[in-house]
C-alpha cells in the first residue's frame, strides 16, 4: 500500500493516429492548403512508460487488455 502523501506514477492512456501531410495545390488566389491522410500506423503511451511505438492500427492491443492494465484514457 502507498502511505498517505506518497506520489506514484498513475495510469493515463494516449492514443495517436499518425498523419502525413503536403501542400495542395494552388488555388485560384494562389493560396496552398495543406492535405492531411492518415499513415495507418498508431501508437498508444501509458503515462506509466509502457508504449507500443509505431505499429499498424489492426496490431493495437484490444481496449478491455489496455484498459484492465492502464486503466481509463484521459481526454
């Protein structure tokens, strides 16, 4: 058990969809907006130092094992 006024490192997930982007073309007044796609590769972070790195979205662990482990994502 953690004595009262202890700190510990909690349990907070993020998740992140990698994105690549490029200039689009000019339109008519010349102005270039960026275009975004996603990559198809994500990564999820616990606060606790557990990371996936880079993988494939499909090979993300399934949220009840995140969850059971790393408890509730933050917003």
């Amino acid at each position: 058990m953690t004595a009262p006024g202890a700190w510990a490192t909690e349990h907070r997930l993020t998740l992140l969809k990698q994105i690549e982007g490029r200039p689009g073309a000019a339109d008519s007044e010349g102005q270039r907006w960026m275009e975004h796609r996603h990559t198809g590769l994500a990564l999820v972070a616990c606060n606790c130092g557990y990371t996936t790195g880079w993988i494939p979205t499909e090979e993300l662990p399934d949220q009840a094992w995140l969850l059971g482990r790393h408890g509730v994502p933050t917003a």
